[in-house]
C-alpha cells in the first residue's frame, strides 16, 4: 500500500469517525427537540380548543353535540399531534386522523418508543356546569420520527458527499505533495542498480530543494568511493594474478624439473630392489618413494592447472571454460558439465575472463567439497539491453551430510572480484534441490578498461 493512498485512507478513517460522532450527537439532539416540539404543539392545542359550548337545541344528545364540532376536523393538517374527542365513557366520537400514516423508520425505533411513552393531554368539555366529553392531545411520534429521518439522511448525505470530495482533494493534495518522492525513489533504485551517476533533479522549491543538494552530493561522494573501492579491488586482483602466475612459474620452472629427474631414478631403485636378493630389505622403501614422487607431479600439475588458466590468452574464454569442465567431468562424482555460452564471448577484456574463469573456477570446486551432484549447468550471456554480462552456475546436489564447515571465503571472493568491476555475485539454495551462483559484470568496462 502507498504512502499517499494510506494517508489518505487515515484522513478518510478520521472523517468517517467524525461523520459518525456527528450523526450520533444529531440524532440525539433531534430527541430533545422532538419532546420539546410535541409538547409546545399539545401545549398551545391545549390553551386554543374551547372548552365551553353553547346549549345544544332540545332532544339533541351530548354525542351528537360532539360528533358537530368543525374545530377537529380542521386540525386534520396539524403535525405532530392528533386531537381526539370522546365521549364520558371514553368512546372516540372524533378524531384528526382519519386517513391511516405511513409508519415511522425502522432506524429509528429506539427513539420513537420513547416519544410514544408521552402522556396525552386531557381537556374537558362543558355544557354549562355540565361536562359532557373530553378533548384527548395524542402526540403523533411517527410524523416527527418521519421528519428526524428525512432531516438526517438529507443531513448526512450532504456529509457524506463532501466527505468523499474531501477525501478526493486530499488524495490529490498528498500526490502532489509526495510527487518529488518518485524521483527520490528513481534516483536510489539506480544507485541501487549500480548506475552511480544517477542525479537527482528539479525535486521543488523550498525545503525540498536541502534534500536534492544532500541527495547529489552523498550520490557523487558514493561513486567516488565506490569508484575507488573498486580500483583498489582490480589493483588487488591483478596483483594476486601476477603472484598466482610467479608461483606456476616457479613450480614449472624450478620443482617441476627436479621430480621428473628424481622420477625415474626411483622407479629404477624399486626395481632394482626387486631384481637383487641382497636389497629386498629396502623394496618396500623404494617402492614407497617412488609412488611419493609419482604423486608430487600429479599435485604439482593440478597446482600449475588452478594457478594458471590453460590458454586462456590464446585460445580463450571459452576454450578454457571447457577445459575446465573436462577436469570437473573426471572427478570422482563424474558430475556432467553443461555449457551455455555466448558466441561472442570474444568481446570480453581479459580483466573479465580471468574474473569469469575464477568465479566458475570457484563454482566448480565447491561443488566437490560441499555437494553431492550430477549435473552442473554454466550460463553465459550477454545482455545487450542492460549493457552487461550475466553468469549463472546451477546445480542439482543436495548438501553433504559431513561437509565441513565453510568459512565462506570463497564467496566473498567471487563477489569481490565481480564489485572490482562494477558488478554483482549473489550465491543461494534453488527453488528445490541445488544451488545457484549468479554473478553480472557492467559490459561497458570489457570495451574499455579504466
């Protein structure tokens, strides 16, 4: 949910609740006006009916006298009261209501259970000395309940109404307000998404205006930073190289040549030791030095293969992408590595072959110590809409139950070694069994390096 619209739905919260105190107080005042209403009606009916008639002709009965007053059946418009005549027995002889009402709102039936509870008034009739019948002031609640409705819906509508074009203008105001929040949030997403050079611009006047300056410099001092952290990390790299490539060359050019030397001259002590009596006291010694030896030029050659990247400079990423998977094939695992690369992998500078080599490199050599796997796919891509090149290494091996804890060293260097170059290396579980390496250097540094 957005920002504007919760502010909005807050306001909106806040008036509903008044609207509602509000019709509340209304309908409750309405009570007090209502009782107040009916009474001065029955208070004034009261004082204007006569109470004294003149003598009816003879042989005419006191019903009949009663039944030709013309006053009652000209209060028949009168509200909020009915006046009945009655006679001494109590016999309804006439009434202002002759016509049934319609009922009063279900709504607001506790009210009008409390307006019906008021007492009719009472006033005689006189003949003389001689009372003769009554008049009865019934207050009439559902004309007054009717009216109290109309009035509150008319009322609240009107509320209710100007509620919602406040609400609209509100949510226009907050959007209008929060409008510079967009370009704040375009410009952290493209820092976010490593374009460094991401500005923000025109965000408004006034106080807004402290928040682009601060927001511009914090950007410029952050890409010098990074700009730096990652020349310092490429110098770092380079320099590991050069040491990875000064130890393979010593090894090549300075243990190597004294194994192989020392190689056959073993073999031929151990045979040697077979072929005469007199030494096979020392058989056993000279068969174990030999096979030592025989393993020292296996792990030197392993050595010199992940210090330096067969060919990589002649014969390219690809090529020895390949040779590499050729060696993962042939573990004991005989895990199957498939490729999916680029036809133009040639584009890339060498600073990006070596970072991809050794993060794959990396990719592979975890999947022994940590994975029991068959299968690991390498994708390799070039994506020319965002200007950058993606690597995803996936597998489908389930953690070792006895692997030993990882310090996590080579992770970190993987994504050290994308960030020298602008970049990204995140690692994690895949949906399922397996894990997944994804790592994307910016394209425009393997066109031109800095």
């Amino acid at each position: 949910m957005s920002l504007r619209f919760r502010l909005t739905l807050i306001i909106g919260s806040l008036m509903t609740l008044l609207v509602i105190v509000d019709s509340v107080r209304r309908l409750y005042d309405a009570h007090d006006d209502a009782i107040a209403e009916m009474d001065s009606v029955a208070l004034l009916a009261h004082a204007l009916l006569p109470s004294a008639l003149s003598p009816p002709p003879p042989g005419m009965s006191a019903e009949t006298l009663l039944s030709h007053i013309e006053l009652t059946r000209h209060l028949s418009t009168l509200r909020h009261l009915t006046v009945e005549i009655h006679a001494l027995d109590g016999r309804l002889v006439q009434t202002s209501r002759a016509l049934p009402q319609p009922a009063a709102p279900a709504a607001l039936g506790w009210m009008g259970d409390r307006l019906r509870s008021k007492a009719p008034l009472r006033k005689d009739i006189l003949v003389g000395e001689r009372v003769i019948g009554y008049y009865l002031l019934v207050p009439n609640a559902d004309d007054e309940l009717r009216e109290i409705w109309a009035d509150y819906v008319k009322q609240t509508s009107m509320v209710v109404a100007i509620g919602l074009i406040a609400c609209a203008l509100v949510f226009w105001a907050v959007g209008r307000a929060l409008h510079p929040l967009g370009s704040v949030m375009r410009a952290l997403s493209a820092i976010g998404e490593g374009r460094l050079d991401a500005r923000l611009d025109n965000v408004g006047p006034g106080d807004l205006l402290p928040l682009s300056n601060s927001f511009n410099a914090m950007a410029a001092t952050l890409e010098i930073a990074v700009n730096e952290r990652a020349r310092l990390l490429r110098k770092l790299i380079t320099h590991e190289e050069e040491i990875r490539q000064s130890l393979a060359r010593d090894l090549h050019d300075e243990l190597s040549p004294y194994l192989v030397a020392i190689h056959p001259h073993a073999r031929l002590l151990a045979d040697a030791c077979n072929e005469r009596p007199e030494l096979v006291e020392h058989r056993d010694a000279a068969r174990w030095m030999s096979d030592q030896v025989g393993h020292l030029l296996r792990l030197v050659r392993n050595l010199l293969e992940h210090l330096r990247p067969p060919d990589i400079e002649e014969l390219g990423l690809k090529h020895a992408l390949t040779e590499l998977g050729t060696q993962r094939s042939r573990g004991h695992d005989r895990a199957q590595v498939v490729f999916h690369l680029d036809d133009s992998l040639e584009r890339l500078s060498p600073m990006h072959d070596i970072t991809l080599y050794r993060i794959v490199q990396e990719c592979l050599t975890n999947t022994v110590k940590h994975a029991r796997c068959t299968r690991i796919d390498i994708y390799l891509d070039i994506d020319e809409a965002a200007s950058r090149v993606v690597l995803r290494v996936t597998d489908d091996g389930a953690p070792l139950p006895h692997a030993p804890p990882d310090s996590g060293f080579g992770l970190v260097g993987m994504r050290e070694r994308a960030l020298a170059l602008g970049g990204d290396c995140q690692a994690g579980p895949r949906n399922g069994d397996g894990w997944e390496v994804t790592a994307w250097l910016p394209l425009k540094t393997s066109l031109q390096e800095k």
